[in-house]
C-alpha cells in the first residue's frame, strides 16, 4: 500500500483517517472469514481471505485491499463491531 495514498485517502462513512490494519489483527480477521462468520456492511458474507486491509483510526471499520487497491465502498467495509470479541479486538 502506497503511503502518500494512505495520507490524502479517508473512511467514505465516518471521513476518519485509514492506517494499515496490522499483521496480528489481520490475521485473527481471516480467521473469522474463514470460520463464516464475517460479513460486510452489505450483510453479504465475506469468502475471501485478504492479503491487505485498511482500518479507520478508531479502529470500527475494515476495508479490503486488492491487488494494491483500496475497496473504499460502504458496502464492502466490514464493522468490526459486528465480530466475536476474540476475532480482531
């Protein structure tokens, strides 16, 4: 992920700043895709594991990064409030 783009580029719902989302919390993120139980903003159940994701600053919402490009659509944004405790606190 380009950092100049990391600095212009923001949340398109709550406008905070977007910082890499961390190997650890990415990690235990994929664990609960793959376990089922993460869903999009959409509600739509999210299958696919990422390589990259973008967290707003406080930490409520994840967007995926594919191929190098951030997804910054509500809908593909994924409310870390909505998780098990365990998967990404």
């Amino acid at each position: 992920m380009d950092k100049k783009l990391l600095d212009i580029i923001c949340c398109p719902v709550t406008q905070l700043p977007l910082q890499l989302l961390d190997t650890d919390r990415l990690q235990r993120l994929n664990a609960a895709i793959a376990a089922g139980v993460v869903k999009s903003r959409a509600e739509e159940p999210v299958a696919d594991a990422l390589e990259e994701a973008l967290v707003t600053r406080d930490g409520r919402l994840v967007y995926p990064v594919r191929d190098g490009i951030p997804v910054l659509l509500e809908d593909a944004a994924v409310d870390l409030r909505s998780l098990p405790d365990d998967a990404c606190a």
